[in-house]
C-alpha cells in the first residue's frame, strides 16, 4: 500500500532532512518512505510516499476488517541532533 505525505518549510532557509521509521516491534508488516533525503526549500514544499510492505507469506482474500499500524517516522537535520518526529496511524483496508 502506498500513500503520500505532504512537507512544508516555513522558515525562509533551506532545510535537509534524512528519514526513516523508529524501529516498533511488528512482524506482519514493514514501513519505507521515498525520498530518504530531502531538501525543503524556504517557503517550499515537498511530497514523501509512505509505502507499507506485507511481511507475511499468506495470501488472504478480500479483508474486511481494518488493520491499523502505528509507526514514527524521523526527519534528521544532518551533522545536528535536530530531529522532527511525525506519529503516522495507517488504516489497511
């Protein structure tokens, strides 16, 4: 499943984050974002994907519960112990 997260600077100079997901024990599935680097422009905005993996070798058929994943994703300003955190609930259909 993929979804997308949009990023807006609100300073007027240009920001580097690195990003990736704090390590949360679950097994059934896997969390990524795309790009793992950016440079917010002053004023600017940019798009991450989030994409969630399925870890289980189990194919189902259609599901009609709602599986709901709790992840934080980290954006770190390089060479700096600046860190911005943003709790994510995604909802699997």
């Amino acid at each position: 499943q993929e979804s997308k997260m949009p990023l807006k600077n609100c300073t007027n100079i240009p920001v580097t984050l690195d990003f990736g997901f704090y390590a949360t024990p679950n097994k059934d599935y896997s969390c990524f974002v795309y790009p793992t680097c950016v440079t917010l422009p002053p004023n600017g905005m940019i798009v991450l994907t989030i994409l969630v993996k399925n870890n289980s070798l189990q194919i189902t058929g259609p599901n009609t519960s709602i599986q709901t994943i709790n992840q934080v994703l980290v954006g770190k300003i390089p060479d700096s112990s600046v860190f911005y955190t943003f709790p994510l609930s995604i909802d699997l259909y």
